[in-house]
C-alpha cells in the first residue's frame, strides 16, 4: 500500500480558523465536521441531514481521502472561506503545478490554468443549487489565485491566464446581481470586459458586456442597457448560443422601451438562432445553460414586456417544466417563476 500523504493544507486552514464555541482557541474537527454537515443540509433539495463528521474530515486531512465528492468540498471551502487549492483539494500534480505558478517559482503553465478552470466549472453548477450568496467565496478565492497565475503567465499563454482571470470578474459580476450589489457588480463586469478585451477573447467580452446590460435591465436603466447590449452583438465570432441570449435580450430591451415592431423583429430572429442550438452534451462549461427550456423563458420575458401576460405566464410554466430539476429553484430562475405565478 502506498504511503498516505496528509493533507496539510486542510488541517492548516482549519486550525487558522477560531473555534465558535470556544473562541481564542483553534477551531476542531468535530465543530468543523458539524458546520459542513449544516452547510449541506441547508443545500439539499429535501433538506436532508448529512453523515458528514469528523471521522470523514479525518480520512480527508490524514489522505486517506484524496478527494472528496464535490459537495463537501463546497462545503468545506464554503466555511473556510477558501479556494480548493487552499485546501488541497486539485490532484497532486495539478496542486503542485499551480502552487509554483502562483508563487512565481514557475511560469505559468496551460496545465496550472486548466485546473483551476476545471473548480470553476464545478461551482457554476453548485450555484444552480446554492445560490450566489454560498458560491461568492470561493469564486473570489479562485479570482485571487487566477490573477497570481496571470501575473507569471509569459507569451502565448499569458492571453489564456487573462482570459480565465476575465471569466472569474465576469462570474463575480454575475453573482453580485442578484444581491443588489450593484457597484460592486458594475466594477467586476468592467475589469472583466478591460481583461478580455487584452485576451482580444470576444466570448468573454461579450459575456460581460450581456451581464452588464442585464445587470442595469434589473435596475430599469434602458439607455445603458440598450448600449451595452449592442456592444455585446458586436462581434460574430461568439457561439450560436451567446449570440441568441444577447438576441432575445434585445428584443427585450427593446419591448420594455416602446420599439414594440423592433423587439418583435428581434424575437423572431432569436428563435430562428434557437432552432440551430448544438445538444447540451456539447456546449461549453461556461455556457452549459444555453439549451431550449432556458431561452423559453427568456422569450417569456420579452412577451411580458410587449404586454402579452398570459403568453408570458404559460411560457414561462413551460420552461419551468422543461428544465433540468436541478434548475427549477435556482436563484436565476426566479423571474421565470415569478412570471409562472401571474395568473396563479
């Protein structure tokens, strides 16, 4: 049997952490092991209790487990308030690679970069069941570590470090939305947006160009959100499924302005865009949402702003029914529910 190489970085953040109950002393594994336990009880659909305990966290901080499922390890990044690097948590060659690229010892590498894209990736789908709020800390940890690794980053690979770098500013953009965050969501989108632009990467300009007029839809600012949505479209060599988003946002933008001809226009070229959608399995980790029952709802929306609210209401019951389960409660979805509910 090989030997079992502990996991240190753990048991390290664990004990920088203070105890709850018994302040001014380290925090332990049984407190610990109950606060992740709570964590993903609060999460679970039925809000069922965990077996998580602190014979688990052992196993984890002595290596008998390498890597735990990706709940716990949400969970425990969640409570420490730490990315999985922090934690050890990416394989040992993995860590090893970004540690040393993130402490300038090593350039970086497209391997470092890769990995940390594989943690953001994972907590996207977590925020389907979380919520922005659980999923912000450790987005923001993995934005430290992507700016260290863009820092090191040297010729054809620095464009690849800043683009992942843009994609952690634009998702923390995202997530400031819907905590009414509104400054500090303005300024994530607008780094993410000067970042890509340096990456010269048009999917995720437009991405944080699209998030920037959605942000200042919800603040019913039409004029930004208007300019910041023709900026989005600018550039066609986006993805089919980028480009129908930005196209249904305009035809919102556009309804909820008066230009009702315009917005309808618009609508029919987003459905059109629709009907050539690649299947789910092929979409990208930063656009896996891009799929039918997601842009029913978007079409929901813009009938709601052309004053057709029962057209709205039922799309918007039909594209609750056609999402993933997993979908139905997630915090993004709550426009399409609250539309659902209109003639409840």
């Amino acid at each position: 049997m090989p030997d079992l190489v502990p996991n240190d970085r753990l048991r390290l953040a664990r004990e920088a952490m203070s105890s709850r109950r018994y302040p001014g002393t380290p925090m332990g594994r049984t407190e610990l092991a109950a606060l992740v336990a709570q964590w993903i009880e609060r999460h679970d659909e039925k809000g069922r209790s965990h077996p998580f305990d602190a014979v688990h966290l052992g196993k984890i901080e002595r290596g008998v487990v390498k890597r735990p499922g990706p709940i716990i390890r949400a969970a425990l990044c969640a409570v420490l308030d730490a990315s999985e690097c922090d934690l050890g948590f990416l394989r040992p060659p993995d860590a090893d690679r970004v540690a040393q690229a993130a402490s300038g010892r090593l350039a970086t590498d497209s391997a470092a970069i890769d990995a940390v894209a594989q943690v953001l990736a994972s907590v996207r789908r977590l925020e389907d069941a979380a919520g922005a709020a659980e999923v912000l800390p450790t987005v923001r940890a993995q934005a430290a570590l992507a700016t260290q690794l863009a820092d090191n980053a040297r010729g054809n690979v620095r464009p690849k470090a800043v683009g992942l770098l843009s994609e952690l500013e634009q998702y923390q953009g995202w997530l400031n939305i819907p905590l009414q965050r509104w400054d500090e969501s303005r300024r994530y989108l607008d780094r993410a947006s000067v970042l890509a632009l340096e990456a010269d990467d048009p999917t995720r300009l437009s991405t944080a160009l699209s998030f920037a007029a959605y942000r200042n839809l919800r603040r019913n600012d039409l004029r930004s959100a208007d300019a910041l949505n023709e900026a989005a479209a600018r550039d066609d060599r986006v993805n089919i499924g980028l480009r129908t988003y930005v196209t249904f946002q305009r035809a919102e933008v556009l309804a909820r302005d008066g230009s009702r001809t315009e917005a309808l226009a618009r609508l029919r070229e987003a459905d059109r865009l629709s009907e050539h959608l690649p299947p789910a399995d092929e979409l990208p980790d930063s656009g896996y949402w891009y799929v039918p029952s997601f842009f029913h709802g978007q079409r929901a929306f813009v009938l709601h702003a052309l004053g057709d609210h029962s057209g709205a209401a039922r799309l918007a019951r039909e594209a609750i029914a056609m999402m993933p389960e997993s979908w139905r409660d997630a915090e993004w979805a709550g426009r399409r529910r609250a539309l659902a509910e209109l003639e409840s």
